[in-house]
C-alpha cells in the first residue's frame, strides 16, 4: 500500500501524486498531518492559521462526498509516520512508499528529511514530487543554459514564458475517485486525537467563486489598474492557491486562454520567481545573519502593528489587515517599507507579523516581499528607495475611499488633506527618509 500525506495541496484532483499513484496501481492512504509547531502560539485562531484550517475542513468535506476516508492527525509528522508504518508493517495493509508533494522553507526541508529516516527505518521509500510550480527547477535550470541562477525578475520572467511554451504543464485529469483506496481503520489515529473541533471551521469557499468573475471582469484591466485597490480589488483567489485549493497549473491555463491576461500571468511567474530564489539562493532564509541589523529597533513596532503611526494609509492598511487578514500588494510594500525604513525595524519582525496575520500567507512570497523592502538579498530595492506613503496613497487612491474604510475618524476629512500625516504622526516623513537612507548604506556595504 502507498500512503499519500496531504500537506500544501488541499484539493482532491489535478496533484501530482495523484498521477503518480494511479499509474502504481496500489491502494492508496490519505493522511493530513496538523502540525503542533506550525500552529503554535494561537496561529489556530489567527488569519494565516483559520485560512488553512478551514481548507482543511473543506478538504475533509471532499472526501466524505466522495465517500474516501482521509485520516487527520495532529503531531510531529515524523512521530506520527513511524507510528502508522510500524502498525502495518507485516501486515496485508504494509506500506511501501511514502508520496508528498515537495516544500522549500528551512522547516519543511527539515521536516521532509525526518520523514525520510523514518520511511528508511521501517523499509518504505520516500518519494517528493513537484507540484507547487510550472516549472521543475532542475530542468528549467538545464534549459537557461546559465551558469548560476537568475537574480533578476525579468530576465527569469522572459526565460520561464520560454520554457512553458516549449515544456507545457497541463492541469491533470486525475481525481481521487481514480485511485484505490487502503482501507485503514480509523482507531490508529487515536494517540494522535486532534485538540479542537475542525466543525468549528466553516469549511473554506470555492475557488472558482472568486476566480470566475475576475477572469470574465477584472483580468483585462488588470495590467492598467492592479496598483489603484479601491477600483481594481485583487482576485481574492490567493488563500485558495496557498493553501493549495487550487493548482498554479490551473490558473496558467484558465488566464492563457483570455486575451489581455499577460500582466496577470505576470504576477504568477513572479510567485515562481521568489520560489526559485529559495532554493538557489543559499541565504534566502538568513539574510538576517549576514548583515547587521544591529542598528535598527523595535521602538515604533507596536505602533505600526495596531495601526497607530500617525500615517493614515499605514494605519488603514495595518487596521484592514487585523480585521480582515487582506492586504493589497500595493499597501504591503508601502506597510513593510515603511517599517523597515522609515521605523527603522528588523524587517524579521514584519514578517513574523504579517505571517499570523495575511490570510493569504506563503513563507516564500512572504520573504521574498520583505527582503525586496527591506533591500536585502540578491533581489532587492536600493537602500536608497523609501517610497512616501502620502504620495502613494495620494495616487492609488485620490478619494481616500480604503483610509475612510478603515479610519472612521476620518471620514469627513477633505480629500485634500485625507492623506496627510496626522499631528501625532510618530515620525516625520522626509527626516526619517533621510535618516534610513545613511543607516542602510551602511548595512547593505557592511560599513
């Protein structure tokens, strides 16, 4: 028997491991590990945590429609993996081969590699396959013929539209239904008892009800418009693709299909591109370790996490997310700049943050947004750019309407002075600009 482990991959068709378990013929079990670490803290009750937590209940869901058994277990995915192979060992129900799909971050290689010696220790393979991208690294890197990796976005953007148009990734046919199932009884699992109720999760929403009106409405304008977020809302679709609902290789080929998509597809390949960062960029997950940061401080963090700076785009944007746990790109650039550079901050603690908080959060994008800001890393911003978050807000949104959402006490405010620092803003705009500019010079020279 072949056991597949759901991790990324919420959905119950087009996987690669699907593929791969239908052409081995073997029963299959479907196992979902929660894992303690991963929801530490109260991350169950937060944006990034709940988001998951109701695809898994989603996911769940699915299966019982299909009258299939997915085994949910809470536990270090190592111990719950040496406990359930040393159960069926011998047995008619053994397992022969662990199947996953791979991950990128520090933790998930880290994770992956205790698998691995538990699947060794009990005689079963391992086996990762690639799902989360377009491409396949490996081949991908082979087909640039480039010595090193692509530090630049668009030079790897043009490359990757080069090498789908010659290897297509088509979303798969393949849905559980297909495939055999291991019958498991259900009481292994007990030791491994989930600590909550999954039915207090309303089970996630459908994809494609996110996604269909924006393909038919909003892609063709996309291009023009993705900046001005009170005009152009974003897809909404991400939560679903992080959480792995729905497969990168579905959205290439519903947008492909549409005329005017280019920028869109765009954004994907730019996902792909922070991806491709970590893995060859040695430093991707350390960059922290490599400069000094010892100049920075945390004095103004908490100001800047209630939304309490004075800067009524930062504050309507930081509010937005705490109620809400979305963000518009454009706002999370001005936020975690902002915070690195006028604030002066670690970048570490943005980031930390905005994982709890950003419904749609992804370890990787996460990263490689707050490196760009914080101009660390091989693709980055200059030390010298901080952009003004008045003029910003000023030009995406010229009404105000996302600082009245969000700021009830400014409401009647003229739009003339809408955007402007409030009296008890806690810094200057133009002073501390300055002043992050000669810090970063120096951290990013090492003087």
């Amino acid at each position: 028997m072949k056991l597949f482990i759901h991790r990324k991959d919420l959905r119950t068709g087009d996987l690669a491991a699907f593929d791969y378990l239908q052409e081995a013929g073997a029963p299959v079990m479907h196992l979902l590990i929660l894992d303690p670490f991963l929801l530490q803290k109260g991350r169950d009750k937060e944006h990034s945590g709940v988001n998951f937590l109701r695809h898994v209940r989603r996911l769940r869901d699915l299966y019982e429609k299909e009258g299939r058994t997915l085994h949910i277990v809470y536990g270090a995915p190592d111990e719950v993996l040496d406990r359930l192979l040393n159960m069926l060992k011998g047995g008619e129900l053994e397992i022969d081969e662990v199947v996953v799909h791979r991950d990128f971050t520090p933790y998930a290689r880290d994770r992956d590699r205790k698998l691995t010696e538990a699947a060794d220790k009990h005689g079963a393979a391992f086996t990762p396959l690639l799902d989360t991208l377009m491409i396949d690294p490996q081949t991908f890197a082979e087909f640039t013929g480039k010595d090193g990796y692509y530090k630049i976005f668009a030079p790897f953007h043009r490359k990757w539209l080069e090498y789908l148009a010659h290897a297509p990734n088509e979303p798969s046919s393949t849905v559980l239904s297909d495939l055999t199932e291991g019958q498991v009884d259900r009481e292994w699992a007990d030791e491994f008892r989930v600590p909550f109720d999954l039915n207090d999760y309303e089970p996630a929403d459908e994809w494609t009800e996110k996604l269909e009106p924006f393909l038919q409405n909003g892609i063709e304008e996309y291009g023009d418009k993705r900046d001005y977020y009170p005009e152009l809302p974003a897809s909404g679709i991400n939560p679903h693709v992080n959480a792995g609902a729905v497969s990168i290789r579905e959205l290439y080929a519903r947008a492909t299909r549409l005329e005017n998509s280019d920028e869109w597809v765009r954004q994907l390949a730019f996902r792909e591109f922070y991806y491709y960062l970590a893995i060859y960029d040695e430093d991707y997950f350390s960059y922290e370790k490599k400069y000094d940061l010892s100049a920075l401080t945390d004095e103004h963090f908490e100001r800047w996490a209630k939304g309490e700076t004075g800067i009524p785009a930062i504050d309507a944007a930081m509010r937005g997310l705490n109620e809400s746990g979305l963000m518009p790109n454009r706002l999370r650039i001005l936020c975690a700049m902002f915070l690195t550079k006028n604030l002066q901050c670690p970048f570490t603690l943005g980031e930390k943050y905005f994982r709890r908080k950003l419904l749609d959060y992804d370890n990787v994008q996460n990263r490689g947004n707050w490196l760009w800001c914080a101009s660390l890393g091989a693709n980055s911003a200059p030390y010298f750019r901080v952009v003004n978050p008045v003029t910003q807000s000023e030009k995406y949104d010229p009404n105000g309407e996302h600082i009245r959402e969000w700021l009830p006490e400014l409401t009647e405010e003229d739009v003339a002075t809408v955007h402007q620092p409030r009296p008890d803003a806690i810094v200057d705009l133009k002073a501390s600009r300055a002043a992050a500019i000669e810090v970063y010079k120096g951290i990013v020279n090492g003087s």
